[in-house]
C-alpha cells in the first residue's frame, strides 16, 4: 500500500499551492476541506479530496482505508477581526480541530506533523525583529486558539511521539488568494477593492508596518522541512524578515494597476491587528539553509501583475 500525505486546507491559498508542488514531485496526497473560503475551480485528478468538518472527530473515519505517513495541518480560520464574529465557531476550525488530527494521527501512528501557526500568536509587541522564544501575548480568539494547537502539538509529542514542526506564518501573499473575501489577507483585500472599482477600505493606520512573505517562499520551507530532522519539535517563524509600511504596499498596487487617484479610505484599525509585524527568521535560515527569494517589493508587484492580467 502506498502512503499518503494528507494536507488539510488543500483548497486554500497555501494549501492549494503546497498540493501543486508536491504533486510535481511524484507524492500521494489526501486533500480536506470544508470549502470555507477558497476560489480554487480543480485540482489534480491524483489527488484524493475529501470534504470534512475536522471539528467533528467522526468525519476522519474516511481516512482509515488510507495509509498516511505525514500530515499537513493548514485548515484554518485565519482572520484575527473574523475570529470575533463567532469565537465558538474560531474555536472549533483552529483548536478543536487541531486536537482531533493529532489524537488521529496518534492513534493511527502517523508521527509526522507540520502545523501552520500564526505570528499572532504574540500580540502587539515592542520587540521586533520578534524571536520564537519571545513572550506570546494573544489578543484575538483566533491567536488564543492557534496558540493552543502549539501546545497540543507539543504534548502529543511529549506522551505519543507525533513530531511536529510548527511554522507561525506571517502575512502570506501572492497570485491565487481569494480576492472575493474582503475580510482576510492583506494583498488579495486590497486587490479586491481595486478590480471591483469600489473605494479601498483600509483598516488602521497606513503607517502600519507588516512582514510579508509571498506563498512560493512559505512552501518552499514546508517541503524543505518534511525529513529534516533538525526541524522535528520545532516552532519557528515563516517570514521574510523585513518590513513594508501599508501606505507603501497600496501605493505599489496602485501604480500597477494604473490607478493612482484611486479613491483610498482609512478607518479605526480592527481588534486583534498589531502596530507592526517582523520576523527574527535566524533559527529557520539556520537550520534549514534557507533565505527567501521573493523580496517584498518585487512580490507585491508580480503579484499585482498577475491580477491585472486576469
């Protein structure tokens, strides 16, 4: 029987580009989803898909005819403002069903288990560029929740020996995020009010600075860190490391698409949304001889660049 990896959230941005590329290199792969925010039309006539709710622990009995030997744990609501609509339903996409892949993937005796966090996991801090071992102050029901499935995983390994590697993303972007959702992700927001030719909503100060990461970067690093064994039980931050003000990013995607008097708004900033983001990748360019290709600048542009062809 040949083994699978199974990669939850397959259907969404960096899920559906992580199945792409592994797909190329010849593996197996098992796609969940529940279809919540994805603009993805077709995927891979290999690939097997299944639509689940892994907050219901009974839906991954459709996994067991399959021998699986890595997961990916990508499924999430990934908004901070979002997670305070409906905390209960956060909780049940980011930690609940978090507990459920790992208790199956223990009980099925898959010990290989890479789980995307978040760099909101630390709050609005003063420390940047911000280390792993940084004090974590969560100020969203999502960073709660995302914060605890780090925990899990680190006592699954502990008491069932499921390694895991654990990567808190920053702000991900690139060509093929929903645009339709006006309420997550910080280029494809933006990009969304630009080809819809309705005023650009921006939420907080456009002095705000973020640490961008373009998608081919994040799953460059998720690949690299399958059999690398210096990264098993460990959690670093997936960014690039440096920083664009929000004024900057907008007025990139404005010069691309031609619209340099297009009307801009800015309003009172969203809970849970910090002054500033960067990342201290030191440990991960370390361990994994890495560097990210994709400088921001050139990303946010290539990526406008694609929309505008589109």
């Amino acid at each position: 029987m040949e083994n699978y990896t199974l990669i939850t959230g397959g259907f969404g941005f960096v899920g559906y580009n992580l199945v792409n590329k592994l797909s190329k290199l010849g593996k197996k792969i098992i796609v969940v989803d529940n279809l919540y925010n994805t603009c993805v039309k077709e995927i891979s006539e290999d690939v097997l898909f299944f639509e689940l709710d892994l907050s219901k622990k009974a839906s991954l009995i459709v996994l067991d005819p399959f021998k699986i030997d890595l997961i990916f744990h990508l499924a999430a609501q990934s908004s901070n403002a979002t997670s305070f609509n409906d905390p209960i339903e956060d909780l049940n996409y980011n930690q609940i069903a978090t507990y459920n892949l790992l208790e199956y993937a223990s009980n099925k005796k898959i010990t290989r288990f890479i789980y995307t966090s978040s760099m909101s996991v630390y709050g609005n801090i003063d420390n940047h560029p911000t280390t792993e071992s940084i004090e974590k102050k969560p100020d969203s029901f999502y960073a709660i929740h995302k914060l605890v499935g780090e925990y899990y995983c680190d006592v699954f390994r502990s008491y069932m020996g499921v390694n895991f590697t654990i990567f808190r993303l920053f702000s991900v972007y690139g060509h093929g995020q929903n645009i339709k959702n006006l309420d997550q992700g910080l280029l494809s927001i933006y990009i969304g009010y630009i080809l819809n030719g309705k005023e650009l909503i921006v939420k907080g100060s456009g002095e705000r600075e973020r640490d961008i990461i373009h998608v081919e970067d994040v799953t460059d690093v998720l690949i690299k860190s399958i059999n690398n064994k210096k990264t098993f039980n460990q959690i670093y931050n997936l960014g690039f490391g440096k920083t664009l003000k929000i004024k900057t990013i907008i007025n990139l995607l404005l010069k691309v698409f031609d619209k340099v008097d297009f009307p801009v708004k800015y309003e009172k900033g969203t809970k849970g949304d910090p002054l500033k983001t960067q990342a201290d990748i030191t440990k991960l360019k370390k361990d994994l001889d890495w560097t990210p290709k994709i400088s921001p600048i050139d990303g946010v542009t290539s990526t406008a660049i694609e929309h505008k062809k589109s």
